[in-house]
C-alpha cells in the first residue's frame, strides 16, 4: 500500500481501515461460480434497462447507437475491471475502501455519495417502469373511469409494500436460482415483443394512439442523430454497474482479477448482442414512434399480458438486490458520523439488525415518494446515466489507476494503457458536464 503512505492527499490510515478487508474474502465460507456469477451480473446489467434499448437507436440513429453501444461496453468495462486490480493490489473489497486506500477519507465520501446517488436513481426509474407496466394489468379489475395517473402512483405505492418485508433480507443476491429465473423471463420478454412487433395489431395500435397520431409506422434508417448524450445516458443506465462490482466479487469463489475478467466480460458483451438482437430491430420497425418505455408500444393482449407480468418480476427482483446495494453505501455515508470514527470493513459488511430496519425503510421510502411525483422514464435513466453513472465509472476508476501511477504504482499497466484510461477520464468529464446539459435540453427542462 505504498499509496497509502505517499502524498497528502493519500492518506489512509489505521483508523479508516481497522482490519484488512483480504482477510474477510480468506473468512469467507463458499461462495459461488463463474457459471452463476455470470448470471448474476447478467441480470444486474439489464434489469429495467431493457425498456429503454429502442430508443438508444432512436436518438442516435441506427448506426450511430450502435457505435455508442460499443464504445460503452468497452470502457465500462475496461474500468471495472481496473478499479477490482486496484483493490485486490491494495487488499481492499469495496469500492469506497479502496478510493479511501488511495485518497482518504475524501475519495470514501466522494464514491460512496455518488454510488448512492446511482442507485437512488435507478430504483427511482425502476419503480416508474413497475408502475407503467403494471397498471395496464390492474387497470383490468377496477372500474373503467378510475384516472390512470392516479392509478399509477397507487401501483407503485402497492408494488413498493409488497417489496418491502423482502427488501429487509440480507443478501437479495443468494437466492437459489433467482437469477436463472430472472434472466429466462428477460429472454422470453425481449424476443415477445420483438415477434410482436411485427404483427398488424401493433401497426394499427402505433397509428392510432402513438404521437405523431393517425401516421403508420415507417422505418427509420436515419444513420446518425443528433440525441448522442441522451443515448449514452440510456446505455449508461444498463452497462455501468460499478456500485454493484465488488458486491460480486465478495459472492465469487476464490476472487480474482483474472475470474472476475471473466465474468465481466462475458456478462457485459453478451448484454450487447441481446441489445443489437432485440433494441435495434425493433427501432427499425416502430421508428419516429418508437418510446422511451418500449412497452407503451404494444396493445394489449394475452401475450403482453404475461410479457408485463414477467417485467415486473424482473423489474422487481433487480430493484430489490440494488436497493440493498444502495443502502450499503447510505450506511456508509451516516454512519461515521454517527459512531464519530470511521467504520471498520466488518461494520460496513455486517450491519446490526436495527441499522438493518431504518436504512432499509429511510432508502425505500425516499425512493417510493420520489417515483409517485415522477411520470416519465426517459429523463430520470437518460440523466442518471450521464451524471452519476459516468462519474463512477468513467471518472473515479481511471484517477484512481492515474493517482497509483503517479506514484511508482500503476498496478502492472503499461504507458499506452494509462494513456487509454487518461482518455476515458476525458470522456467521463465531458460526459458530467456537457452531457448532462445536453440531456437537460433533449428533454426540455429548459
């Protein structure tokens, strides 16, 4: 850690980390596969994300999406990796420890706030996609002239008392199975809808009820647009998931950087062929119309009915395993200031049974009255990807390797590597800055 004892600015201490974090992974009893692992990370990268593939095309264009699909699968990638290398070489399993191993308390506040602010948000936008999706299904037992915005905040109301006794679990994640159950249900949803759109019901119900209204589906083979920011904020949304990188690294059997390699890359270029197989067409089919909720697109039909039902287990399922990741990093925030010292790797990994109830309640409540008052998915993932996802994933990862490097350190990459993440910090600035303030344009916030 000779970071660590380097600089003023990299300035851990004993009493920022107690005990070593290695020696909880050497503790550690089991832990799963590569094969499952995979499958977990898997369903963590999709989700909800998957609503909002078409429309990545839509504001790019066709080609130019698909270059932007590209580009944030490699540096996602690139810097998840990177930022796991960083914290085995520093014997630190948590992405707040090692920001502290390198920069101290202020680059353990800095990541914790932002990935907090992640998960916040996408919860958020999570929980306005279970109320678009599932208030058609509830819409089918209550009286016809019941008002569908209100019936929406009420479904999400519902939805959340429902997800809550469950939200109190420890680890979401070691359910048997979830994920293989989650991932056969994406599967089945992607290739309905996109087999779906193609039938003359849903040209029909896209002419008449989809703006521009009274106009038939075109397909749009525009190559490039104008929405480059917006895109990458919606790709952001499903292929940036550093918040949620060491969760799976801790369930690895026998961590490392080579299986966590693995597992990174698999999940993630595997998420973008089912991108391209399913986004992609079905842009090119429903074009100017096409949504930001790809399921507003389609009538209603028993098909469409089990597709919801299967989005809102899925939708379900993720909002649960990330609001527990979410609550990690609200804990990590509150709690040093309430204990007055800083937390040792097993407080922030074990929290108490009473910490346990009032992060998990104070975190869900805020995010259940802040999805009530929002209507729109496109903004909330759009921004959220932009701002908060490429601060974590495109700024923090390569400073991270940078500030090591400056130091005698760069973790055994070469010259032309540095260079390569001194351009994905480049990126990650202009995305914080430029892209949100075109995000906010796109959208008409002002």
């Amino acid at each position: 850690m000779d970071v660590a004892r380097n600089g003023s600015d990299c300035e851990i201490t004993e009493e920022v980390c107690d005990e070593p974090s290695s020696d909880l992974l050497d503790q550690r009893n089991g832990g799963i596969g590569l094969f499952k692992s995979i499958f977990n990370f898997s369903t963590l990268i999709i989700g909800g994300g998957l609503l909002g593939w078409p429309s990545t095309f839509f504001l790019c264009g066709w080609l130019g999406g698909s270059i932007c699909l590209a580009f944030m699968c490699l540096f996602a990638q690139s810097t998840m990796v990177v930022m796991v290398a960083i914290g085995m070489h520093l014997g630190t399993i948590s992405y707040e420890e090692t920001c502290c191993a390198v920069w101290g308390r202020r680059g353990y506040y800095a990541v914790a706030i932002t990935c907090l602010l992640i998960d916040f948000g996408v919860i958020v936008s999570y929980m306005v996609a279970l109320g678009d999706i599932a208030t058609p299904l509830v819409h089918e037992f209550v009286p016809s002239s019941t008002n569908i915005v209100d019936l929406q905040k009420w479904v999400k109301v519902a939805f959340s008392l429902v997800m809550l006794p469950v939200a109190y679990s420890r680890n979401f994640g070691k359910l048997p199975g979830w994920s293989y159950v989650q991932y056969a249900f994406i599967l089945f949803s992607s290739f309905a809808m996109l087999a779906m759109s193609f039938n003359l019901s849903t040209a029909n119900f896209n002419r008449d009820h989809i703006k521009p209204e009274g106009v038939p589906l075109k397909t749009d083979t525009t190559e490039i647009k104008a929405g480059l920011w917006p895109s990458l904020g919606v790709l952001a949304f499903t292929y940036v998931n550093h918040d949620s990188v060491f969760t799976i690294v801790q369930s690895l059997a026998r961590p490392s950087v080579r299986r966590w390699t693995i597992v990174c890359r698999t999940s993630m270029w595997s998420t973008v062929l089912l991108t391209l197989a399913v986004g992609l067409p079905m842009y090119m089919v429903f074009g100017v119309k096409t949504s930001s909720d790809i399921v507003d697109n389609f009538p209603r039909s028993p098909v469409m009915i089990t597709v919801r039902f299967c989005l809102v287990c899925v939708l379900a399922m993720t909002c649960l395993y990330l609001q527990q990741v979410g609550r990690k990093y609200l804990h990590s925030i509150i709690m040093p200031f309430v204990r007055r010292r800083a937390l040792t790797p097993s407080e922030s990994y074990n929290m108490s049974i009473p910490e346990l109830v009032v992060f998990t309640t104070f975190f869900f409540a805020a995010a259940v009255v802040t999805a009530t008052v929002t209507e729109d998915l496109g903004l909330p993932m759009a921004l959220t990807g932009v701002f908060a996802n490429s601060l974590a994933a495109f700024v923090i990862p390569p400073c991270l390797l940078l500030t090591m490097a400056s130091h005698s350190d760069p973790v055994g990459y070469s010259k032309l590597n540095l260079y390569y993440y001194g351009f994905i910090l480049l990126f990650g600035i202009v995305s914080c800055t430029l892209g949100v303030y075109s995000t906010l344009q796109h959208y008409g916030v002002f």
